[in-house]
C-alpha cells in the first residue's frame, strides 16, 4: 500500500514538474495489444455438433460515445455492438444470435442506428434473433429488441416505457433571486433554446415538443411494425409511457415468451432448423467467461469496462455537470427509461 502510494507521489510530482502547454496524462494500466474479440463455448451441445447460437450482449446505457471509468477503458456500446454483429455474421459455424438485453435506453439517434444495424444483420445473413430481456429493457432498449425476429422476457423483466424525453433545467429565478441575471448574445431568438439561464418561451417550448412528438411517432411506428398484432386498445397502453412486468408485456403483446436464456437458446436453435448447437459468447481476450452469464457490462465488454456505467436502479438525481442517476448523459433527445 505504501509502495502504491510512493508511486502515485511520484507521478504526480512529475506531472507537476514537466513543461508544456496543456495538461500532462499519465495511464497506468494492462490492456493486451490486440483486443480483437474472442470466442468462448459457455455450453456444450449434448451431441457431437459444428454448429453454434451466439450471444451478443447489449448492457447499459445506449449511447455513441465511449463509457469510460476514472480507471477503466470501457468501450462504445454501438461500435461494440457492429462488432459482434459483424463477428456473428462472418462465423459460418453460427447459425443464429441471442441478443440479450439489459438496457435502460439511451439517445434517440443511437437506440436507431443499433435498430438498423439488427435489421441488416437479418436481412444480410438470414440468421434468426432472439431477443432475451434481462433486468431491463426498456425505452429504447425496447426500441431496438423491434429489431429482432421473437422477444423472450424474464418474468420480472422491466421493459416498456416507449416514449422520448428532454431533460432540461432552469435556474434563472433561483440567480435573479440573488441579483444575478444572466445574458447570452445570439444570432436568433431560439437560439438558446432550453438554455438553465433563461426562461423558456412558449415559441421555445413548442419547438421542443415538436421534435420529442416527431420521435415519439418513429418510435411507435417501430413497435406496431414489429408487433402487428398489437389491438389499438393495447397499443395505446403500451406506448404510454408506462413500465411494465414481463409478464404484463406478454399480455400486452409487447413480448412473445416469458422464459429464460435456456428457452431463448432452444427458440433459436428452432427458428434456424437446428437441434443441437453450442452456446458462444464473443468477449474481449482478458475477460474471464466461465458462464453465459459472465459479460453483463456497457457494451457486453465484460472485465475491461466500466460497471458504474451499468443500469441502475436509484432515484432521480440531477448532477451539475448534466449527468443523471450515475449515467453520463450529453444533452440530447432520449428513449430512456429514469427511475
């Protein structure tokens, strides 16, 4: 501990003594050269088979940006995504993909992009997806398991919340109150629109509420494309807003099946006209998988990525750098499930 402590000193104190003109970065840390992704058999097939069900994880918070720790590397959730899939596509020993889920959601153009991707990794390969739903799948966690060819939830799965939100806020009267009034130079009066320094329009508002109502259709044109038998009653329920159980979302139509990962594996060995397949999960080469349930992290990256960047499960908290709840968030547009 003290020799970890010398060590740190000394960086440090190098740090301080070294010229520049911007800020010195030290990284200490292992990461293997290559990081290309690997394949591990998580379960064996009962008879002798060269055929394979791949496991391609999407955890965390969906957004196009890296999920990094304070010492950890972790990864993009959507280029890690195109990876895999472009893994399982290649691998002519798969014959089909679980696509498991646990997800909050994340930004609008994000969530969209990895919909897209699904939709021409089945178009591309003909190789069929399920969807499993971990512990949540919700918001545009939902969104992108449209993409998939049947839905397998966990009885207690939280899944739904189908709708956009723009998180803003306003501190305009609590600085007035204190004599300090805030002003912005623009080009435009809706410039600054949902500007924390200013007070919101009505004009302001309703460009705002346009764009989340234009998303919100996407949104639901998506859902009642990929669950065409949804009853009008059931899909105005459905894209409410609301959460909803595993259980509730099969009875909505929402979900095909409520099971677990070894009814998703046996739903995807018969939608690819196969009876015995190993189960493989893609990983990174320094994470440890000895189970399917080894890489649950962003990204399914596993051992190299950043945990705290996973779902959780807190109230509201609104942070002054924009971040909420423990989820780094830049402003934007979000299918995103905030509990």
């Amino acid at each position: 501990m003290r020799m970890g402590t010398l060590l740190l000193g000394c960086l440090l104190g190098m740090g301080m003594m070294l010229p520049g003109c911007g800020p010195t970065t030290f990284v200490v840390g292992l990461s293997p050269g290559d990081m290309t992704l690997k394949k591990t058999v998580v379960e064996e097939a009962e008879g002798r088979t060269r055929d394979e069900v791949a496991i391609i994880d999407v955890s965390g918070l969906i957004v196009n940006a890296s999920q990094d720790g304070l010492f950890s590397k972790g990864e993009n959730p959507v280029g890690a995504f195109r990876e895999k899939l472009d893994k399982a596509a290649d691998d002519q020993q798969v014959k089909a993909v679980i696509l498991r889920i646990n997800s909050p959601g994340g930004g609008v153009t994000a969530s969209e992009i990895m919909y897209r991707e699904l939709l021409n990794f089945r178009e591309e390969t003909g190789k069929p997806v399920v969807v499993l739903m971990m512990d949540v799948a919700a918001s545009g966690g939902y969104y992108l398991a449209c993409g998939g060819d049947a839905i397998v939830a966990y009885p207690s799965t939280v899944t739904g919340s189908i709708g956009v939100i723009i998180q803003t806020v306003n501190f305009h009267k609590a600085l007035t109150s204190i004599g300090i009034e805030p002003e912005a130079i623009t080009s435009g009066p809706n410039k600054a629109v949902g500007s924390p320094l200013s007070p919101m329009s009505d004009e302001q508002r309703a460009i705002l509420q346009g764009l989340v109502d234009e998303f919100y259709g996407s949104f639901v044109a998506v859902v009642r494309e990929a669950r065409p038998s949804l009853t009008d009653e059931a899909a105005a329920r459905a894209t409410d807003g609301r959460v909803v159980s595993g259980i509730q979302a099969q009875e909505l139509g929402l979900v095909d099946h409520v099971g677990d990962l070894d009814d998703a594996f046996d739903l995807a060995k018969s939608m690819a006209s196969i009876e015995e397949a190993d189960l493989v999960l893609y990983h990174r080469p320094l994470d440890y998988v000895a189970s399917p349930y080894a890489s649950t992290n962003i990204g399914g990256g596993g051992a190299g990525t950043d945990i705290n960047a996973g779902v959780q499960m807190n109230l509201l908290q609104l942070n002054v750098d924009g971040s909420m709840g423990g989820l780094n968030m830049p402003p934007g547009f979000y299918y995103l499930w905030r509990p």
